[in-house]
C-alpha cells in the first residue's frame, strides 16, 4: 500500500480530469440536441406557414416560397419527416384541378404527424381525431345559424 501513495494524488487527479471530459461531452451532445430541436420545431412552423398558404394560393410566389423553406427542411429536418415528404411534394406540384383538397389533405397529415413525433420525442394521437384538426387542404367547417 505505502508504494501507492506516492501514486495516489496523480491517480485522483487523472481521474477527475477524465471524468470531468466525459461530463463535459455529454453535456454538449445533450445541448446540440436541444438546439437542433428548437431550430426543427420553429422550421417546421414556418414549413406548414409556407405550404398553407401555397395550398390556398397556387401562385409563382407561393410555391417560390414553398420550394425555399424545403430547401432547409434537407438540412435540418429528420430523416423521418423527410420520408414523408415525396408524397407531399408530388401534391405540391399538381393543381388543385387535378388533384383535388382531399389528397392534399391525406399526403400532409403523415408530414405532420412526423413532426409532431420529432419535436416532441413521443406523440400518439393518430386517427381521424387527428386528421380532422389538420387544415391544409381542406378548409375548417363553419357553422351557419
């Protein structure tokens, strides 16, 4: 044991450094995470902005828009929610003649369920409860008295 202790404040020393790297590093993997989140959950706001209203609008600067803000969904987006989005895409590029608003309706629920699930780890409403509160491509039912 005595030849030990000359080792001893050298060996807690090396330990707390290493420790201390090990802390550190996890605790920046944990911050990048919360960022990409923030930074994903306010794209995908500014997405579902942007693709509302070239649904409504189908015009050159609707879709000028919409074809910008699916260039920072390739880089920020999970690669989830960027397999639900050829479908959509074929729909983004058809007119409302030719594909009518339940198709739309149909291919952007999936998008949005994607989200739903990256931005909030966990997310289990499904069916149609869910299929009723998505707007796009079909307008919100009003009540006539």
């Amino acid at each position: 044991m005595s030849n030990w202790v000359p080792w001893l404040p050298l060996l807690v020393t090396l330990i707390t450094v290493i420790g201390g790297l090990l802390a550190y590093g996890f605790q920046r993997k944990i911050d990048r995470r919360e960022a990409l989140n923030i930074q994903r959950r306010d794209l995908y706001k500014r997405f579902l902005e942007t693709l509302f209203d070239h649904v409504e609008e189908r015009s050159e600067q609707s879709r000028h828009a919409y074809d910008r803000i699916k260039c920072e969904l390739l880089l920020v987006a999970s690669d989830n929610v960027l397999k639900e989005m050829p479908m959509l895409q074929e729909a983004s590029v058809m007119d409302m003649n030719a594909l009518g608003p339940g198709d739309v309706h149909d291919r952007v629920t999936p998008v949005i369920k994607a989200m739903r699930k990256d931005c909030f780890e966990k997310s289990n409403i499904e069916g149609w409860d869910f299929e009723y509160l998505v707007p796009i491509g079909k307008p919100t039912p009003v009540t006539t008295k």
